[in-house]
C-alpha cells in the first residue's frame, strides 16, 4: 500500500457525493478533490480540471458512496470489552456489578489495550471523531495518535469508591497540558465531571473556576436516570441541567451525555447556551435509563450529536436507526424527524467539539473527513431518491476511511492499527475479564 502519511493530494473520482450541505445537495458522478488534509474542490465529473487527475492518490468511487465521517460524541473506549455484559441491568446495577470491579483494577496497559479494540472498531465502523472520558487517559491518548482518528480527550473526575476527586482532577489537567492541541490540534482535552452526583458543591466550584479560567470545555454525564435527578437535587437543591448553569458550565464548549429526563425549561437552557448534546438511545434503551426527547429538543434548535457509549456494535448509524424508531414511537403521526435530519446529527453538523468544528460536509474549505460506501453488493441501492434512507437502513459496508486528508482504512483494512497488536489486545483483554468474572 502506498505510503499514505506522505500523501499531499487525493482525488475521489466518480462517487455519488452526499455532501451534507442541504437536503438535495446530491451530486451524481461527482469528483471530491483533496489537498494537505483540506477539501479543495467538489463537483461533477465531467467538469473535473484536468490537473486533478495528476493526485498523489486517485480512487475510482464508481457505484460507491462518499459522505462526511461519523462522530461519537460520548464514548468510553476502556468499556468496550464490557459491551455485551449486564445487558438489561438498570445503570446503578450495571455499574456496581459490571463497571465497578472492571475499571478499580484497570492498569494503564489494559486501557491501551482495550482503546485499540475499541479505535479499531470505530474506524472499521466509519467513526473519524469522538469524545472519550475515562480512567487512564493518556495511555487512550498514545492511541488516539496512532490510529488517526480526532479524539476529545477528559478523566472522569469524581469522589466514590476507589476513585479521588484530588487525583482524577490532577491526571485531567496534566492530561491537558500534555495532550491538548497535538497534531495540529486532531486531539484535544475538556475537563471531565463525571457526574454530578459524585461532586461536592466546593469541588464543582473548582472545575468550574478551572474550565474559565483556563477556557477548558466540559463533558458530563447529566439527567441520565431519574435516579440521578433525584441524587442530584438531594445533594443541590436543583435539576443537573440548572446545576451546569448556576456553575457556569453551560456553553458552546460543553458536552452533555445523556440528558434523558429534562424539563422544557432545561432544554431551553441547553439552547439558549448552545451547549452540545450526545444522544446515546443504545445504552439508555439497553440499561432501561429512558428515553431522550430528541424532537422538543431539535425544535428548539439544541446541538445534538449521537454517542455510541457502551453499545454493544460500537456504531454511530444504529444508534441513528434507534433514534428513529423511538421517535416515531414516541410521538406518533406524523414522524417529525427524517433520515436526513438523523445523518446531520450522525455526521457532526448540529453539535460540536475542539476539533471538529470544520468537519461535517463535503464542501470547499472542509476538513477531508471522509467515508467511502460501497454500494455495489447486496446491501446497496441504486436510486439517489432514496439515498439518506439507503445509508441510514441498508447496512451497506464501509470500505475507506479518510481523516484529514490520510486515508486509514482502505478497502476495509485499517492501515494505522495492526492485526497482530489486535490479537495480542484480545488476548490481554480476555485474560483482564476472566480474572475478575470467570470464564
């Protein structure tokens, strides 16, 4: 495989190009040219410039598919091994039975292990961004660089258990120190309060002073259960969404997980501060927390992105099909919501985070954050009419993976991670969960 770290110019040639750019923005036969990570130019192919076709590299994308990469706004790589454990526990259950005794024992070895699993899958699932908060973060943080990938990088920092609200602060800002803006800015770093349930009212404080001062984002876990609603008023006085409020936590730099149970008057906070929203219906569905009301919150012009959380396929499309049949279900005739609105939140065009802020269509100016369906085989489908329902539903297979102008994945082979570093990840990882749960 030529070397792609090298490549200055790419040319897609012949694709039909979904540039996200407006509902019928639609180009058949169209040409994407890219150049020093950037896209250049978009068009038909038969008004290609003859320069074009001299690239670095030129990939004929006949009866194939290109659109903006997916993103997970909420993510825990170091979780993916448990992805198929606890199913059907409440989150409480989960925690204390599943996560718990997995993660008070998690060396930094193991996270990296576990995080090139879960990269790995990601890629192979058309992911080119996510934020990941978790234990160990730098050890995340070496293989986000490696794989190619834009990561947004916090440490849960919390006070229960085997965990320190002093130490999981200390590792978020020396992460940051250390890890913000690498790469030309592909990895970045937010602070990471975990939940609010397990902050003080002096230790929220202190994040908060630090996140303005230093004009560090936020990810938090908010409004996930009504138990944690209810912990949560307990221990402030008031609903997690007025909590990040009254602490200044609310902006266009924060991300809230979840936000399951919130009121109109939370929502109308949300949007007013244009924080964003990482919808995850996957985990919320599989660990029984409820449902998030995605159309009162679209209405009122709220950034939500999808997050693929602990879902067991690791995939920012299911969680985009399960966003639409609870939605239907929930509010009935007629759908509010439509396959292209759900591609836009799957694609990085509503929310936003460090890193991702250029990134969601195919269009002059754009980061070259790409992804090449193939719809040629069974799975495909012919008819443009139908192309965001055919993308959303048909399961067609992801065949290359472009972040920044460097191709990771080509023909389904990841290029940046290996498959004997996944085999021996496998084989580390397997060994973690049998010592704690059996064979």
């Amino acid at each position: 495989m030529i070397g792609v770290k090298e490549l200055v110019s790419i040319l897609l040639l012949n694709p039909t190009v979904v540039t996200m750019n407006g509902e019928n923005e639609i180009i058949q036969e169209g040409f994407v040219y890219i150049e020093n990570g950037k896209i250049i130019d978009v068009g038909s192919v038969n008004k290609l410039p003859y320069e074009y076709k001299y690239s670095d590299l030129v990939l004929n994308l006949k009866n194939k598919v290109v659109l903006p990469g997916f993103v997970s706004y909420h993510t825990h790589l170091s979780l993916f091994p448990l992805r198929f454990m606890g199913l059907g526990l409440t989150l409480s259950e989960w925690e204390e039975t599943v996560a718990w005794p997995y993660e008070s024992t998690l060396t930094p070895e193991e996270s990296l292990y576990a995080s090139k699993l879960a990269v790995y899958a990601f890629i192979k699932n058309g992911v080119v961004a996510f934020a990941d908060m978790h234990f160990n973060m730098d050890s995340v943080a070496k293989v986000a660089k490696e794989s190619g990938l834009i990561a947004n990088l916090s440490v849960a920092i919390l006070e229960t258990g085997s965990f320190s609200y002093e130490k999981t602060l200390k590792e978020n800002i020396e992460l940051y120190r250390k890890w913000n803006g690498v790469d030309n800015g592909r990895i970045n770093v937010y602070l990471g309060p975990c939940c609010l349930r397990y902050l003080s009212r002096e230790q929220l404080s202190e994040i908060a002073l630090i996140a303005k001062e230093e004009n560090i984002g936020v990810h938090v876990h908010a409004s996930e259960t009504l138990d944690d609603v209810r912990r949560v008023k307990e221990k402030f006085n008031k609903r997690p969404i007025e909590v990040l409020k009254d602490y200044g936590l609310l902006s266009e730099n924060t991300i809230i997980a979840h936000a399951v149970w919130v009121t109109e008057k939370e929502i109308d906070y949300i949007a007013k501060s244009k924080a964003n929203v990482a919808h995850c219906p996957v985990s919320n569905n599989i660990l029984l927390s409820g449902s998030m009301p995605l159309v009162d919150m679209v209405s009122k012009n709220v950034r939500v992105g999808f997050g693929t959380d602990i879902n067991p396929s690791w995939d920012v499309i299911s969680e985009a099909r399960l966003a639409y049949y609870t939605t239907n279900t929930l509010y009935g005739v007629p759908s509010r919501i439509s396959p292209y609105m759900l591609l836009e939140m799957a694609t990085g065009n509503y929310a936003k985070f460090k890193g991702i802020e250029n990134h969601g269509k195919i269009a002059k100016g754009y980061d070259a954050n790409i992804v090449v369906l193939d719809f040629t085989g069974i799975r495909g489908w012919p008819r443009t009419s139908n192309i965001y329902e055919a993308i959303l539903f048909s399961g067609a297979s992801i065949e290359t993976v472009i972040v920044r102008g460097e191709v990771i994945m080509d023909s389904g082979e990841v290029l940046t991670i290996n498959a004997d570093e996944i085999r021996k990840a496998k084989k580390t990882i397997e060994s973690k969960l049998n010592e704690i749960y059996g064979k």
